[in-house]
C-alpha cells in the first residue's frame, strides 16, 4: 500500500490491495494471543471488500490435547473464530488508523457449516467477503478451504467497539 491509497480520513481507499500481512502486523491489528491467536498471515487482502487469512494447523496446537487424544481433529468453533480474526484483519485495515485501539466483537453466527475435519497438517485458507456495514456493525461471509475444498463456511456479523478498560 503506498501513500497515494491513503484518503484525507487517514484511512486507505477502498479497494487497496495489501498482498500480506505478517503475523507481527497481525499482533498489533487484534488483541488475540497464543494460544487463540487462530490466524498466521492475511493475503490478498483488499480494504472494504475482502481477506484470505491463512491458519498452518500444527499438531502442537493447544486444543489437539483434548480434541480428541489420538484423533486429532481442529474443533469448528475455532475455525469459526479463525474466520471473525481474519474479518478483524480486513476492518482494521479498512478503517486504518482510526481504528487504533478498538476491539472487533463478534454478534452473529448464521448457516455454519462444516464439511469435512480439519487436522494436523492442513493448511486452513479462510476466504472472508464483507457483504455489507452500517456505522460500526459489519456483516460477512467466509468459505475456510484446505487444498481447495471447502472445510467450513458461515455469515456472521461484528461490531467494532473501543476496547473495554482492564481491570486493576
């Protein structure tokens, strides 16, 4: 992204393409961390329109103690939160700046589906589409595809919120 994508609003222009975000711009988009941080790296990322988050699913992944032993399967619910992450992504670098210091709160979960599992070793590409957003609501769709097949898919919706204070 170069200086000529930035509006007066200290946002980028809708429709800028940002090839990759690393994991450390990631870490300083969301507040999420190990162990749920479900999002490696973001391609293909195109402000107000859409993101590819990518997930490299290991086996030492915290979950795969209990989910299951000796059958290691990632549970939907996590691709699902892999899936809001990478719509976090797209927000904050939609709104740029002004989102410094705010939060992206899930609202909604509609029509998820789960097509096949997912485990150690496959490669998690979540294709996330913004459908729509009014003020600080945004609504999206997202297929999550290992090798090109459909994995998990799902419309949720997310509010984008100042941070709440932590506790002392």
């Amino acid at each position: 992204m170069d200086a000529s994508a930035i509006e007066t609003t200290g946002a980028p222009a809708p429709g800028t393409v940002v090839e990759t975000i690393d994991i450390a711009r990631i870490l300083l988009a969301i507040p999420h961390r190990y162990p749920f941080l479900m999002i490696d790296r973001v391609v293909d990322l195109v402000t107000n329109q859409s993101a590819i988050g990518i997930k490299n699913v290991s086996v030492n992944e915290s979950f795969f103690q209990g989910h299951f032993p000796n059958h290691p399967v990632m549970p939907g619910v996590l691709i699902i939160e892999a899936m809001a992450q990478t719509a976090a992504i797209l927000v904050v670098e939609t709104l740029g700046p002004d989102a410094a210091g705010r939060v992206v709160y899930f609202m909604s979960v509609e029509g998820a589906k789960f097509r096949r599992p997912v485990v150690p070793g496959d490669q998690l590409r979540i294709h996330c589409t913004k459908q729509r957003n009014r003020g600080n609501v945004w609504k999206f769709t997202a297929v999550a595809r290992v090798d090109g097949t459909s994995v998990a898919e799902a419309t949720y919706a997310a509010m984008i919120m100042d941070r709440a204070q932590p506790i002392s």
